[in-house]
C-alpha cells in the first residue's frame, strides 16, 4: 500500500467511524425539537425521599446540606437521608455538628453503615427507611439547583414515566482545558440524552440527580460492575416504561482539571455503562427490552464499536500514513502534524475530546474483559477541590434558577414547615 492508498482508507476508515456518529446526532438533534408526550402536572406534589450516600464526603457535605435546605419543594412532603459507610474522615460527625448548628427544615435520617461496600448497597439500606412516593438519589458533590425538584418532579405524574435525571453544568467549566474539553462533551450529551428521551427514554443517567417511583423501583443493582443509576435504567426499559432527562432539572459539579483523575473518572462510568449496554443487549437479544431500537444499537456502535474502529484500523492507518508520506516528502507530513496541532480552538478540543473518549473506551473494555482489573469506587478528590474553592468564594456562578424565587418562596411559608427531626441508625 503507498501513501495514496493508506489515503483513501484512511478517509474510508473516519467515514465509516464519524458517520454513523453524525447520523445519530443528527436523528437526536430533530427528535429533541419534538414536543414531549407525556403528561406533565406542574401541580405534582409526591412524598420525595432524597437520599444522599457518602463515602469520606468530609470536604463537601456541608455544602451539600446547605444546598439541600435551599430546595424548594413543601417541607411536609420530603425528607432526607444521609447515608454513610464507614467513612474515616469524619463525614457523619461534621454532618450532626451542621445540623445542631444550622436550622434544616426538612426531617432528616443519618444512617451509617459499619462497613463500607458500595453506593448501591448503600443506598438500599437507605430503602427501608424511605417513606417517599419517589426516591431522588443526589451524590454530595453535586449542587442542586433549588427548584431542581420543581421543575422535575411534574415529569412523574405520567403513569409511563418512571424515573428522571437531570442536566449537568460544570461549575470549573473554564478552568481548565480538561474542563472546557468536558464541556464540549456534555453538550453532545446533552442532545443525545434529550433526543432520546423525546423518542422513548434515555439510554444514560447521572447519579448526581436521578429521581424514581417507588412503587415500581426494588432494590438498586449490587453487581459492582454496573452502577445504581443505568443498572435502574435498564431494569425500568426492562418493565417498558420510561426514563427521561429533563434539561431543566439542572445541577452542577466539578471536573477534575488533573488529567490522570480525569481518566479514572471517565474510564469508570465508561466500564460500568459498557457493562450496562451489555446486558440491555443480551436483552434486547432475548426480546425482552421493549424499546426503539436505534437508540439502543446507536449506544452500543458508539461505546463498542467505535474504539475499536478506532484502535484497530484509525491509528494504524493514521500512523502509516504518516510513514509513508514521510518517505515521499518529510516537509509535507511534517507540515500536516503542525496543521492538526495548529487547528483553531474549538476544533483542538473537538479532537482531544474524540481522541480521548476512545482511549477511555478501549481502556474500559479491557479492563471490564479482564475480571481482576474490573473497577468498583474510587474518590477523585481533585474535583472536590473545586467545589469548595468555588463555594468559600462563594463565586458559583449559579443562574437565576439558583436563588428561590418569590413565588416558590411564598408558597413554602404557606405550606409550613415541621421541626426538624434527627433520626441516627446504625446497621446491625
Ligand atoms: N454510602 C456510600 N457508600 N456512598 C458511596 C460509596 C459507598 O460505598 N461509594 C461512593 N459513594 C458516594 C460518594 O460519596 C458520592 O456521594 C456518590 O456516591 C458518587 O460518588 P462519586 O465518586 O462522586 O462518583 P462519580 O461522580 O464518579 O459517579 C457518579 O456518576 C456516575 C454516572 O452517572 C455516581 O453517581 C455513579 O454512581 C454514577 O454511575
Ligand atoms: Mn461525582
């Protein structure tokens, strides 16, 4: 193969990997214009249990607290619980000092389990103490915004909806070029999980914000190698009802700006959601998932078979290429690295973001194929950082949203508030 061969595969070879890719996006970007068919009741009121787990959330869980009693929803219908296991840095003592120091005004339940096995374990334990018509699940290292449940919760008065999820905005978007890189990425998402959502359900959640019915949700998946958000999503897809993302339930946190904590991130939410695509295919196999199929398969092209396009016959030919055109005229290849290198901005992160999406794929898979590199939890504290830097600052560039408004304001004093409540348990 010459230079001009490797050429045309090469072209060949990005068609066949960005096209199927642009096609969806292109599907999502139509869909997500799509009026909703779902019966929303802005006047939707249920009993909300949010649970909050924490695992050495010493750096964040004030903040968390203070944002949980910013919410607006009538302090009668909704309680919280923390829910801890084993957290050595003193988590649960900070919690109980905020609360005896600071007025929550909703009832809250400390929970601590003697030892720590997962978020999911967890937040099961956490279950059987919820009296809430719907379950929200928020991580301490995300700020909700206040009327997040406002906003949300109408989307649940349809008997087909099952659970929602929320928008995710970056509090350090700029600090970084990691940060601006994500936020490239969070925009895509933003439409794939809208467009989705508008033709059946979302294929993706985010455990920083994810509401669900009760009634019909059993115990969150304890398989360390799926997580409680996607592995409930698919048991919902699984029932035939819905799961939706709703972009105006929105909620911040942090990017690592750290490039290797921001690999362990995104490599562990890749396995645990290739692992989740695994079994809604084996599902889907078996005629039992009863949703639209594109969505399915497009998720599955896009986290299997892309970094393997990629890896496979991407860089090889890439690589190759530049051998070849090397031979022919060094000026030229050198010529064409420093155009790449030198693209305009946005077109770098476009490709740093492309390029680093399939290592973490392909990482991913390898790590999922080989049974002693599968990932259960890991703190990345680096985004933590952030998130207190920002709040001692009190710099949060929160939109409007963030403050209650007048109206919301009006309607909690209306609706009254009970004393507050502490209720400590310890697992046996
Ligand atoms: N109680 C308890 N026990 N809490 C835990 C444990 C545990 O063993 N492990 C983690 N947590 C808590 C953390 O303290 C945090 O509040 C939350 O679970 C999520 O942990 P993060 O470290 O912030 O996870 P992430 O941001 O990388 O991943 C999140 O998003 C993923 C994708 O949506 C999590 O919500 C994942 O569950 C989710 O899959
Ligand atoms: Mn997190």
């Amino acid at each position: 193969m010459d230079a001009f061969e490797a050429f045309i595969a090469l072209v060949f070879v990005i068609a066949l990997q960005v096209g199927p890719n642009i096609a969806y996006l292109q599907y999502m970007k139509r869909a997500m214009r799509r009026p909703w068919n779902v019966k929303i009741d802005p006047n939707y009121r249920p009993r909300i249990t949010v649970i909050v787990p924490t695992y050495n959330e010493a750096k964040v869980i004030e903040m968390k607290l203070q944002n949980l009693n910013s919410l607006a929803y009538p302090e009668d219908k909704l309680e919280v619980i923390v829910v801890d296991s084993a957290s050595t840095d003193g988590t649960l003592d900070l919690c109980r000092q905020w609360l005896t120091r600071n007025n929550f005004k909703f009832k809250i339940i400390l929970l601590s389990e003697p030892i720590r096995i997962s978020k999911s374990h967890a937040l099961n334990y956490a279950l059987k103490y919820a009296n809430g018509e719907i379950i929200v699940v928020t991580d301490a290292d995300a700020i909700l915004t206040p009327d997040i449940l406002i906003k949300a919760i109408p989307y649940l008065a349809d008997p087909e909806v099952e659970a929602i999820s929320g928008r995710e905005r970056i509090v350090n978007a700029n600090a970084c070029f990691i940060a601006k890189m994500e936020s490239v990425y969070r925009d895509i998402y933003y439409m794939l999980r809208l467009g989705e959502s508008k033709v059946h359900s979302t294929q993706i959640f985010q455990g920083e914000f994810a509401a669900y019915k009760r009634n019909l949700l059993e115990l969150f998946v304890e398989d360390p190698g799926r997580s409680d958000d996607n592995g409930a999503v698919t048991e919902i897809l699984r029932k035939g009802k819905r799961c939706l993302f709703i972009p105006e339930a929105i909620f911040y946190d942090a990017v690592p700006c750290n490039l290797i904590d921001y690999l362990r991130v995104k490599i562990r939410r890749a396995a645990h959601l290739q692992r989740e695509f695994f079994v809604r295919l084996k599902l889907l196999a078996k005629g039992v998932l009863n949703i639209p199929k594109s969505i399915l398969i497009a998720n599955i092209y896009q986290h299997f078979v892309n970094p393997l396009i990629f890896f496979m016959l991407l860089v090889p030919l890439a690589l190759y290429f530049l051998i070849e055109l090397s031979k022919i005229s060094l000026t030229l290849s050198t010529l064409l690295i420093l155009a790449i290198t030198m693209a305009s901005i946005s077109a770098r992160r476009f490709i740093a973001l492309y390029v680093i999406s399939n290592i973490v794929l392909i990482i991913a898979f390898i790590r999922t194929l080989v049974p002693s590199k599968r990932q259960g939890w890991e703190a990345i504290r680096s985004s933590r950082e952030y998130l207190n830097i920002l709040r001692s600052l009190e710099k949060i560039k929160h939109p409007t949203s963030m403050r209650t408004t007048n109206t919301q304001r009006k309607s909690l004093i209306k609706l009254g508030g009970k004393p507050k409540v502490i209720v400590e348990a310890k697992q046996q």
